[in-house]
C-alpha cells in the first residue's frame, strides 16, 4: 500500500507532484496559512495512518514541524536542485532537479542537513564508483555549460570587458532578500557591499559585477542599487551566462550563491561571506565559519554528495524520473532551441 504525502507551499508544481513521487498517494494544500487552519490543516494529518509531510523550502507555517515531530509523522524540505531549468521559477518553469532533506534545506547554515551529514560522513576515497562518476559528470557539466538556470545570453565576454590586462575579480550577486541569504549569512550583506569589499580587498584588480539574473529579468527585487558601485566596478547589465561570466575570471566573491560552487568546479578560487553547502570544508575562502564542518575535502567530494547522492532528477519536458547525465543533455538541447521567455 502506497504511503500518503501531504505537500505544503508547492502549489506552482502542483501537476508535477505524482510524478516526482510515483510510490506516492499525493495531496497538495494551500499556501494560504489562514485558509488552511480553516479547513482543518494539520490536525487532519492525524486521521491517515502511513503519512509523510513534504515542504518546500520553508514555506509552511513554523507550528508544523513541530506538530509533525511531536506526532511521528516523517517531515521534509525540498529544495530546487543544482542544475533546474532553461527559464527562471518565476516564469513557472518547473525543476528538474530537487533536493529531498529530512533535517533542513541545504541552505539553512545554522543547522545541519542530511547533505551536510553525508559531507561530514562519506568515506569519498572508498567511493571508487562515485567518484568515477564525478569525474564523468563534471567533465559533461562543463563541456556543456550548463548551469543552474540556463537562459542566459551567451557571449564571448572580452567582447564587454575588452582585452584582459590584469586580474579579474568576478562579483556574483544575488536576490537580497532571497531565503539562501537569510539562513546562509549571519553577516548583514547587500550586492553593493560584496561589490565593495572585493575591490578594497583587490585594488589592482578589475571588479566585474554580475547582478543576479531574477534582478535582471524583473521577477525578483533588489535592495541595493548597482548604479552606487559602477564607479569601482563594471556591471553586467545583461543576463550572461554563468559559463561566460566566469571565463577569465581569477577570483569569485559571494555571499552564498551556487555559482561559487561552479567556480570552483572551474578551478576559481572562492571566497564566501556567508556559509553556502559547500563553503566551510576547506575548498573556499571563509568569512564565515561553522564547528561543525570539520573535514577538509575537494570540489569533487562536495559534488559528489551534493549533485549526486542528494539530488533526484527528472525530465525537465515530461516529469518523468531520470538522472543527472540525462537532464544535463536535455538542458543544453533545450537552451539551444528555446528562445528567452521574458516576463509578463
């Protein structure tokens, strides 16, 4: 008998849902915390034997992992994964990637994850087929340039920045308001601040700032407003692609973002102000520091657990199940043959 998922904060996913879980019987409910009070919500989670209770992110009312702790009913965070789409989650493009955690989202610093744990655990060098993998899948990642979201423009990017003639700090912004930043920074952060601190920090270097792309299409607000930092640094005033703002880069400056990561698969150094999944373990620059993240371990260490023991993979056409080296292929098929969808 198949078990019962109750699915809170997903309802932009709703249709996707039987197909992420197919060993499932799924119920969505409302985001509307008022409206599900009202219709009995989580109290009617008592009157079905076998359930499970996914959330995503962390957009439930707080009661509710505690009501589910307190009555045995298995509870988790899903998160998009690493690699999730052509066009932006605000346009309603569906993931094809998730990250299923049964403690916390991967983001969330201040308390360990199951992702975390398996990074803090795995016996890597004894992996010989996991890390066979890595290799395989990193090399297809990068080949093909795929990145978390791929609707960027590609370009050649001397073709912004002209010809290089010294180092080149790249500056990833995010959405500031964004939940990675407020559970993955205990350092108060904006855009213009990293912008600033990378160019005290480097002041022979050639600052380039790539706001992120969310900002840039009009689906996500900003806080600070690049045009107080363009006299020390060059913006990147349209949605390029991580791949290209990346090339010729000789350093990364984040607060969280995944690009960092990619950087690293890059060989790029990192540094990070707030505590990403993979910051902390010794492949990055810190400013941010945690006790439990006591291992030193590689870029493809951090992958490996991250990319592929953590994260399920499906089609990002049908829904249907299928795995890292399939949804690379689909993204970069589909990035070539889907024109940018813009917002309304």
């Amino acid at each position: 008998m198949a078990r019962k998922a109750t699915f809170f904060g997903f309802e932009p996913w709703k249709s996707y849902i039987p197909k992420w879980f197919p060993d499932r019987k799924c119920r969505v409910i409302t985001r509307n915390p008022e409206l599900m009070l009202r219709r009995g919500w989580p109290f009617r989670l008592l009157l079905s034997p076998r359930q499970e209770v996914y959330v995503w992110g962390f957009k439930h009312p707080p009661f509710l992992k505690k009501f589910c702790k307190l009555f045995g009913i298995p509870f988790y965070h899903v998160e998009d994964g690493f690699v999730r789409s052509v066009s932006l989650g605000a346009h309603k493009a569906a993931p094809a990637s998730l990250i299923i955690d049964s403690r916390t989202t991967h983001y969330d610093a201040r308390n360990p994850s199951d992702l975390e744990r398996t990074l803090q655990t795995h016996d890597f060098a004894a992996d010989k087929a996991l890390m066979d993998r890595v290799d395989r899948c990193t090399r297809t990642l990068l080949d093909l340039r795929v990145s978390k979201y791929n609707l960027g423009k590609s370009v050649v990017i001397e073709s912004i920045l002209g010809s290089k003639t010294r180092k080149r700090v790249l500056v990833v912004g995010q959405v500031e308001t964004d939940a990675a930043i407020a559970f993955g920074c205990d350092t108060p952060m904006t855009n213009n601040d990293l912008v600033r601190l990378a160019a005290l920090e480097n002041p022979d270097a050639q600052i380039i700032y790539k706001p992120h792309p969310e900002v840039l299409h009009g689906t996500r607000a900003g806080v600070s407003d690049p045009s107080d930092v363009a006299d020390i640094c060059t913006i990147l005033k349209e949605d390029v692609t991580p791949a290209d703002a990346l090339d010729g880069a000789d350093h990364v400056y984040t607060i969280t973002s995944l690009m960092g990561f990619e950087a690293l698969l890059r060989g790029i150094p990192v540094t990070c102000i707030g505590l990403p999944f993979y910051a902390g373990w010794g492949a990055t620059d810190d400013r941010q520091t945690s006790p439990r993240r006591t291992r030193r371990l590689s870029a493809r260490e951090i992958f490996a657990a991250a990319y592929l023991l953590h994260s399920r993979y499906f089609d990002p056409e049908t829904g249907d199940p299928t795995n890292f080296e399939t949804v690379v292929r689909r993204l970069s098929e589909l990035r070539n043959v889907t024109p940018l969808q813009q917002p309304q």
